[in-house]
C-alpha cells in the first residue's frame, strides 16, 4: 500500500507513529474506504469466486481487465470495480 500511496492513488499523510515515534504515511478512514469502493484486490476475486489466483488472472486478462497499477507499484493485482463488473461474463 506504500507504493500505491506515495503514486497518489491513496491520500496519504505523513505523521507521527504513535508507538515508535516514527514518521509514516497513513491513510485517513474516508480515504481507505473510498478506494476500497474503487479497486478490489485479485485476492478478493479469486476468493470470491473461488478459484485460485493464476485462474482469476487468466480469467480477467481474457475479459480484458487489466491491473490497474503496475507490479512496481503494486505486486498484488489490483483492479478497477467498474472494469471488473463489466467483464463479469468471464466466469460464466
């Protein structure tokens, strides 16, 4: 999530950790739930769906789904919950 955060993707703020008096960036409440509306994670999908990662992968890259950041960014597939409800006819 760091990486997705410092692309601005995420808000993110640089504060204070409380317990080892570390600066960090953190997100606020709002900020996460909104881009958990936003994207859905290929481990959500796969889970959802009950299949295993390499499956949903294949299953959405035949759809036309695409990651929405790329492995540096992100190493765990992240996808666009609007992109994916339109290629919802993959597992059908």
């Amino acid at each position: 999530m760091r990486n997705i955060m410092r692309s601005g993707a995420l808000r993110a703020e640089v504060g204070m950790n409380p317990v080892n008096q570390r600066m960090q960036l953190s997100a606020r409440r709002a900020d996460l739930e909104q881009f958990s509306r936003t994207y859905v994670s290929l481990t959500a999908l796969r889970k959802k769906w009950r299949t295993t990662a390499p499956g949903m992968s294949d299953a959405l890259r035949a759809a036309g789904v695409r990651r929405t950041f790329p492995p540096e960014v992100n190493s765990v597939g992240i996808y666009r919950r609007s992109e994916v409800a339109r290629g919802q006819d993959f597992q059908t």
